[in-house]
C-alpha cells in the first residue's frame, strides 16, 4: 500500500473551532472505519498556544490513488468547510 501524510490547516474565522466541533464525530467515525479496514496509521491535532484544535495531521495507506480521492472527496473537515488547505504527500513509515 502507498502511504500519505496528509495535513489540513483549519479556517482562521470566528466560526472556525465551531465547525470543527460539529464536524468532529463524523471525522472520528470515519477515522475508525479506515484503521478497521487498515488505512489509518496515526493521526492527530494541531494545537494553538492556547491548546485549542487549529488543524491535523493523519498518516495514511491506500492501494490506489483513487482510494486516497474517494476519502478526500468523504472528508467531513474538507466538506464542512473545517480545513481550510490539504497538503497530501507520500510518506513512508519506517520500519524499526
């Protein structure tokens, strides 16, 4: 399987960590299905200073590009207006 790291910086906006909240059950619901199906490696959130959630980082696996799509294209952070930019790259996870 390939892997990714992908990162998303949260909106800025006053409503910001609001969305994020309302979206957050539906991301960790998804989030749980991947690891079942053995694409999600780890992931986590960014904190502001004031440890608020400003963004995440997720390391994940897919067999095909097309995998990695549809799952950016279910995304509730991308849909919900969460992340404000995705950054996806391929990744390696060493193996020590």
């Amino acid at each position: 399987m390939k892997q990714y790291l992908i990162t998303g910086i949260d909106y800025t906006d006053a409503g910001a960590l609001d969305r994020r909240m309302a979206a957050r059950p539906a991301h960790l619901e998804g989030v749980k299905k991947l690891k079942e199906n053995g694409n999600f490696i780890l992931g986590g959130a960014h904190l502001s200073s004031e440890d608020k959630m400003i963004g995440s980082t997720m390391v994940m696996q897919f067999e095909q590009e097309a995998d990695l799509q549809n799952y950016l294209d279910q995304e509730p952070y991308i849909l919900q207006k969460v992340w404000e930019q995705v950054e996806v790259k391929p990744f390696k996870v060493a193996q020590v």
